[in-house]
C-alpha cells in the first residue's frame, strides 16, 4: 500500500500522465499550425499564434515580432514566394528532438523538410530544425516564437 501511495503522490508532484496528455496536445498545436500553412490557411494560422508572437526565418525582413506577427510573416513569405517563383511550399516534419513542458509553457525543436518549386523545379530543404515556444492560454496551447534555421 505504501508503494502504491508513493507513486500516486509522484505521479502528481510531477506531472506523470499529464505531462504525457500535455505533450500530445503541445505537438498537436505544432502539427496544426504546420498544417495551416501547408494548406494555406491564413486564418487558422492566425488563431493558433499568441497575442505576441517573434519570428526568425530566412527570408527578408528576418524577423518579425507584435501581434500580427504570424500574419505579416505568411505575407512577407507570399511576396518572396511570387517574387521569386517559388510554389507548392510543403512542410513534412519528423519526430520532436525535444518536447519540454513546463506549466503554460513549452519548447519543441521539430527536424523538418520543407519542400517546394521554383518556376516548377522540385527543391528540398532537408535539415531544418522547426523550433517553437508556445504558451497556453484559455486552455489553448499558441506558438509564441518559433524559427526556421536554414540547413
């Protein structure tokens, strides 16, 4: 019996199974956010970023930071995209190097693919480490910053 109460009481102290559930649902937000951009979906992309978000990616301006920064990211990323022929932007990833979480707090580092055409000549941008800190907010986990280093 002592055993068993031992383990219970661990198991709350420290998160047991849920940090395990609170894991799944961290990934299921990166997953969804990667998937809103495959698809294009500027809404989604939107609802699933916080109210504060940074950004470091590897097209001009580089950066990007505030409240629609997630937004002014997937234009900046249209303009470049048009303006250098660039189309049918995938993003497959793999499984999480790390997945911390700590309270409403977590980072993931995701190694990813990104896959594309440029004036429809296939390209692979194999390498890349997704990396992301989210926040969870009204019971909602949203990326707060994230950034894409070029392989």
């Amino acid at each position: 019996m002592r055993k068993i109460f031992a383990v219970l009481l661990a198991s709350s102290l420290f998160g047991g199974p849920v940090a395990a559930s609170e894991q799944t649902d961290v990934m299921a937000a990166v997953s969804q956010f990667v998937d809103a951009f495959n698809k294009g979906d500027t809404k989604a992309m939107g609802t699933l970023c916080g109210d504060q978000t940074s950004i470091i990616d590897e097209f001009p301006p580089h950066e990007w930071h505030g409240p629609d920064a997630c937004l002014q990211w997937l234009a900046d990323y249209d303009t470049d995209a048009r303006k250098n022929g660039i189309t049918d932007g995938l993003v497959k990833m793999g499984k999480p190097r790390h997945l911390d979480v700590t309270g409403d707090r977590a980072y993931v580092v995701v190694p990813s693919v990104y896959t594309y055409k440029i004036k429809g000549k296939p390209m692979k941008e194999a390498g890349a480490m997704f990396t992301v800190a989210l926040r969870k907010s009204e019971g909602k986990w949203r990326a707060v910053g994230w950034a894409w280093p070029k392989p």
